[in-house]
C-alpha cells in the first residue's frame, strides 16, 4: 500500500503534512522534515488500528511513502 504525502507551507510559517489516502491524516510541525514524520507516523498509527481491527485491505502486506 501507497500512501501519498502532500506538503504545504502555511502563511504562519508552519509546515502541513497531509496523507489523501487516509481522510483526516494531517500533521503540522516547525519544519518540513518534522511535518512529514509526524504525518508518517499517525498514518501507520491509522493503517495499524486498521489492521487490529480488520478494517485494513486484503493483501496489505508493505506501507510506502511517497512526496507529491
């Protein structure tokens, strides 16, 4: 499974990190890089509840990141 990871500056400064694939996954942080791992890490924290619960897709079997 593929999860896209959308960034965006915000006016204020801070960056946003976004994961479309998994609604209501966003994270902010002072810094890009601490955006992107902050977003990665509640995405893996989504797909695991997923896969406790047996929500996640049949055949998930790797999680990868890419940048938009």
């Amino acid at each position: 499974m593929s999860f896209t990871v959308q960034i965006e500056r915000e006016e204020d400064g801070r960056w946003i990190a976004e994961i479309p694939e998994l609604p209501g996954v966003l994270a902010y942080g002072s810094t890009r890089a601490e955006a992107i791992a902050s977003a990665k890490a509640l995405a893996l924290r989504v797909v695991a509840d997923r896969l406790e619960h047996g929500e996640a897709k049949a055949g998930l079997h790797a999680v990868a990141f890419k940048a938009a």
